[in-house]
C-alpha cells in the first residue's frame, strides 16, 4: 500500500469563504487605509457601565467558571424584555458566541446535506459559509439597487420541495435595506407553502434611523413559530470583542438549537455575561428594538 504523504482535508472546507475580509483587512492596514469592512462602531462608544461591570465581576471571582449553557438567566430575562414581541426567556433565548455562532446554530439546526438556502445578494461571507458547513446547496437571488429589493418572481423560483430555509439581513449588511411588511409577507407565504424557515440576522436592529421602522422575523404571526432571529450586542454596544450573541426561536428550533450549542462550546464567556445582565436593567424598552439603548 502506498503512503499517502498529505492527510486528506474535509471536502466541505474547500466551501467556506476563508475569512478573506480579515485577510483583506490585515492587509489594508499596511497602506494606512480606512476600514469600512468589519463594521466597528465609533457610535456608541464603548459603554464605561458595562466595562466598570465586567471589571467588577472579573476580579469577584464568582463568575469565571462554567455557567448555564443556555446563558445567564438574567441577561436572558433583559434580552426577553427588549424583544419586540413577547419572549419566553427559559425556553426561546440562547445567549451564543457572537452573532456568528447563532447563525451557524439556526443553519445546522435546520438544515441537511444536499438541502437549499435561499440567499439574497450581496450577502455577508458567513452566510455562504454557514451553508456549507451544513451540507447545503445556496441558491442566491440578487437584490436590485438603488432601493436593494428582491424581485418577487425570482424569489418564487428560488423555492421548491429541496429547500429548507432562507437568510435575510434586516437592517441588510452591506446595502442598508431594512424589509418591510409587504416583503416579509411574501418571504412568510413562501416559507409556509414550502415549510421552510426564515434565518434573519438582525443585528443592526438598533441601527434605524429617519423614522424607519425596523420589523423583526419575530413580529411577523406566520414566521413566530418557523424563524431563527440573531441577534448580538457587538454593534449596539460596541463590543464586538466579547463575543455575545443571542438566537431567539420558538421553544421546538431553540432545542435543536440548544443541542448543536452544547455539543459546540458548552456557552460563552460567564463573567461577560453576567457583567452586562448586571446594567442591562438600564436599557430602552421594547419599542427601540432588540439591543438599542435609546
């Protein structure tokens, strides 16, 4: 038998994107360019209550082993009341590792090898990643400017018996579009007539701005039940650093969800979360949306 001098790589690792934005970025800051890429907030500025907490929790002592995997109990009871329609922390809500890891939790939690995602280009380069690491098959439907819709007959054509869900981005990275009523009536048909569900990054939710009105996958009746909404304080708080996300879902998707999360990384970072449950209390109300301090 011959020896074989390279060990073999996983097929599905030739699908993922490869972080070329971080590539792209490292290479940026050689030319003293400006980086308008990773989405690093200068608005808000880093909280000091948030920060003055985690400083606090860090040196207790009493925070900085295991916790719930599912995530702080309170931080959970804070997000829950921020949510635009009402949300049963215990058995709806995750606290994750980052954004990104909710992402990947609702995609392999819905998805199965050889099965469809609809997505909307442009997109972020995790979508497609997310995908394949699932197994899946992306099928992309573009978005037209200046406005960024879709348009609705290609979007119909983009469904059939094979898929199983579809990626928004709402307020959408990179154009800015934030769905509105009528396109979420149309997405939700859809999802319904092919049992399908809805992924809906939403975290720049706390971004709207000229009284636009962001509507959440949640607050839409016929998707309360068939949507995964992520969710993150990275943009609103302007701590990307600590990698807090959150994945909202009906009580079904948040178990499959929850499994895959335990399997992965067992939570993250205890006394983080605890740092801002403890300040978290301060914070809006469910009109501003998700995270929003306003």
């Amino acid at each position: 038998m011959d020896t074989v001098s390279t060990p073999r790589i996983a097929s599905r690792v030739g699908r993922l994107t490869g972080g070329r934005l971080f590539g792209l970025v490292e290479e940026a800051r050689d030319h003293r360019t400006i980086d308008l890429a990773l989405g690093v907030p200068v608005a808000p500025p880093h909280p000091p209550d948030v920060i003055g907490s985690a400083c606090t929790v860090l040196r207790s002592d009493l925070h900085n082993q295991y916790a719930n995997p599912s995530g702080n109990e309170q931080l959970r009871a804070q997000l829950a009341r921020l949510s635009p329609t009402p949300t049963d922390p215990e058995t709806e809500l995750t606290v994750t590792v980052g954004a990104t890891e909710a992402l990947y939790l609702a995609v392999q939690a819905a998805v199965d090898p050889g099965e469809e995602v609809v997505v909307f280009e442009p997109f972020y380069d995790n979508f497609l990643s997310a995908v394949a690491l699932a197994g899946g098959v992306p099928r992309l439907v573009p978005l037209s400017p200046p406005d960024w819709r879709y348009d609705p007959e290609r979007l119909r054509a983009a469904f059939n018996h094979q898929t199983r869900a579809v990626i928004v981005s709402t307020p959408n990275n990179p154009t800015g579009h934030m769905i509105g009523a009528g396109e979420w009536a149309e997405i939700a048909d859809l999802c319904q007539r092919w049992n399908a569900v809805v992924i809906s990054d939403e975290i720049y939710s706390a971004y709207a701005f000229d009284g636009h009105c962001h509507i959440s996958a949640a607050e839409i009746p016929a998707l309360r039940d068939r949507s995964f909404v992520v969710g993150s304080l990275s943009k609103s708080h302007s701590v990307a650093g600590w990698r807090i996300g959150f994945l909202r879902a009906a009580p079904a998707l948040t178990a499959a969800a929850r499994r895959i999360h335990v399997a992965v990384c067992a939570g993250t970072a205890a006394p983080l979360q605890e740092a801002v449950a403890r300040v978290a209390a301060a914070w809006g109300t469910r009109s501003s949306g998700w995270t929003s301090t306003r």
